[in-house]
C-alpha cells in the first residue's frame, strides 16, 4: 500500500512505472532525475520486493518503515509541485507521461492551407 501510494504521488511529476521495470529499477530512475535528497525510494522499493518474494514477507516493522519511507517522497513531490499542478493531475484524464508540456521548440514551417477549390466535391 504505501508503495501504490508513492507511485500515485510521482505520477504529478509525470513518472510512471514502465511494464519491464521492477521497483527497485524505478527507484533508481526516481531518486536521481525526479526526487530530492529527503526522500529514498531505494529502500522502499527493496522492502516491496521482499514483501512480494520472500517466504515470510515483512515485518510490522518494516511495514511501518515503508509507510514512513513513502511519506517521505509524498512529502518531496509536494515541495516540488503546486497545489494547481497536483489538482490538474487529478482531474486530467490523460495518462500521466502525456500530462506534461513539451519542453522543445514548437514545429515551425507553413502551415497547409486548404482552399475553397479544394474542399467543392468533384462534378
């Protein structure tokens, strides 16, 4: 649960987990592009894989730890974010690598222009 809720709260900044990647790939991508210094997804992400695979799971513990671990990265992309960007993310229905704007130059060139002529169906 407190990794699911992690992922909610990259996704504002438009990170989402690819199909291949497993947590601790992600926490990887995360921690050195997207989060800051306070927040540490590499130790959440190894506690979700030994919650998935190991025999006996985790322990209250470590289940508090991970809870406490994904406040922290709540916390970070709130820093990050406006209340206005965390809003639109909510309510936009796109998915969230599409959500953010292009950061290089538009395309330029003519535009095509259709004229009357064309648009008159043929006799």
């Amino acid at each position: 649960m407190a990794w699911a809720e992690a992922l909610e709260s990259v996704e504002v900044l438009g990170v989402t987990p690819r199909r291949h990647e497993t947590p601790l790939e992600l926490a990887r991508r995360l921690s050195g592009a997207v989060l800051g210094e306070s927040s540490q997804p590499g130790p959440l992400a190894r506690l979700v894989e030994q919650a998935d695979f190991a025999p006996n799971g985790v322990s209250e513990m470590q289940a508090e730890r991970a809870v406490e671990l994904a406040r922290g990265i709540r916390s970070d992309v709130r820093r990050q974010t406006t209340t206005m960007q965390r809003l639109l993310a909510l309510v936009d229905p796109r998915p969230p690598e599409r959500r953010r704007r292009r950061v290089g130059p538009r395309p330029t060139g003519p535009r095509i222009q259709i004229g009357p002529e064309l648009l008159a169906e043929p006799m």
